[in-house]
C-alpha cells in the first residue's frame, strides 16, 4: 500500500504540469505525449508479431495535431482517417511488408492514442474550459485511488480475472463511489469561487467518468495481456509508460467533452 501511495505521488506532478499548461503550449504537449504513446502501441504489437507501419502514424498524430490547432473548428477526423486507411493500405499493397493487422493496427493506434488524448484540448475549449480540463483527470485519479484501497480492504470477488486479476467488483463498487463524492467536492469548490456550473453535473459526471476510468483501465490491461507485456513502458517511475499513467484518461476525456458539449449547446 506503501508503495502505491509514494508510486501515485511521483506520477502526480505530470498530471498537475499537464493541467497548468495553458495554450499554444497544449498542443505541443498533447501532441508529443500522444506520439510517445503511439510508441509504446506500435512497440507493444511489434511483441506479438504485428508489423504496423510506425511512421505513418507518426505523420498523421503530427498532422491531426497541427490542423486541430491551426483550424480550431473544422471537423478533421473523418477526412484524416480515411486518408490514412487509403495511405496504410496501399503501403502495404506496394510493399507487402505489414499484412492486414499492421494496416488495422496503425489506425487503431492513430485513434486509441492521438485522437482520445485530444479531447483534453478539445474539453479545454469548452465554456469553462480551465476548469472542466481538470475532471478527466480528477474522475480517473479518485476512482483508480478509490478503487485500489477498496478492493485491498474488502475486494473478494473478482471481476475480470482473465484480464485484470487483481480488480474486484468491491473495487469497481468503491471507485464509483469514490469519484462522485470526490468530484462532487471539487465542484463545491469551485463553486465557492464562482462557478455556474451546476453541482447535479459533477455528480452526474462524476459516476460516469467512473465507468469509463474503469473501462480505459480495462482495455489497456486487456492489451498488454494479449501483447504479453507488463507495462507499455517506463518512462514515469512507479507507472509504466504514458499509456500506463493515460490509459483512464484516454476514455473520461471524451466523456467529460460530449457530455458538457451537449449541456452547453441545449
């Protein structure tokens, strides 16, 4: 228990720099830690065998970053992934090198990393943006901590033994729990500064983040399992790669957008 508290804190100050940093500065940010997760994808295929073509999906984090900034309104992803599978295919028709999973499994890197962590930026857009931009990361961080401690506490049975051992339905229990009433308090905080977003929204937001933290963890333990690997890798000091500490965050960003997107526009 020890070791996961001092784990936590040594990853927290990358959760925290990434929060602080404001705009041009966004981008680059999410840009280069989306291409470092894309890495660690392609790195974790390569393990099992599946040859994806790593530079295309360089190209196209790279280029979906920069036209996501430069044209803060247009609707990209759709001409950007067609593209791609027109481009990865014909790749591998010329050159034979990858096979049909190394094609598939570039654009899923390219959309499991590069397009979720985008929604950080696009959430950052947002009405109240500066302060919505924390709940990805809050929801994920309160449910991952609830969890763990609830399940070492009183976890019996198990949930997904075949793809995450250690996870219980307590644990499932106690991390939605935990991230309502923790997310329900960061909302009375910054009401107490003057808000107007309404309490119900973070308690609302709060459970389903919880289900999409617990579902973003779930997916990427699936994948290491079927890759054969412990952590995507080791970059941070007590939590793997990127993916590692972002796996969570990867599925509540989105959520945090949609649903406050479609708040702000009834």
């Amino acid at each position: 228990m020890l070791i996961r508290i001092i784990s936590a804190l040594v990853g927290a100050p990358l959760i925290i720099f990434f929060l602080l940093v404001k705009g041009n500065y966004l981008y680059i940010l999410a840009g280069l830690l989306s291409l470092v997760g894309l890495y660690e994808y392609y790195k974790a295929m390569r393990t099992v065998g599946i040859k994806t073509i790593d530079i295309i999906g360089y190209i196209y984090c790279i280029a979906y970053y920069i036209i996501l900034f430069m044209y803060p309104n247009a609707d990209i992803l759709g001409y950007l992934t067609a593209s791609m599978i027109i481009v990865a295919f014909s790749y591998e028709i010329f050159t034979r090198k990858s096979g049909v999973n190394g094609v598939v499994h570039t654009i899923f890197g390219f959309m499991y990393v590069s397009y979720l962590l985008s929604h950080i930026i696009l959430v950052n857009r947002l009405d109240n943006g500066d302060i919505l931009v924390w709940l990805p990361f809050v929801t994920a961080w309160f449910t991952d901590t609830a969890a763990y401690f609830t399940g070492v506490t009183i976890g019996k049975h198990k949930a997904f033994p075949t793809i995450s051992p250690k996870k219980t339905v307590e644990g499932y229990i106690g991390g939605t729990i935990g991230s309502i009433l923790l997310t329900t308090a960061f909302g009375l905080i910054v009401g107490s500064y003057g808000s107007s977003i309404g309490i119900m929204n973070f308690v609302i937001i709060g459970f389903i983040c919880a289900i999409a933290s617990e579902l973003g963890d779930l997916v990427s333990s699936y994948i290491k399992r079927y890759a054969g690997i412990k952590d995507f890798g080791n970059l941070i000091p007590g939590h793997g790669g990127i993916l590692d500490r972002f796996d969570s965050i990867l599925f509540t960003a989105p959520v945090v957008y949609y649903f406050f997107l479609i708040i702000q526009n009834f």
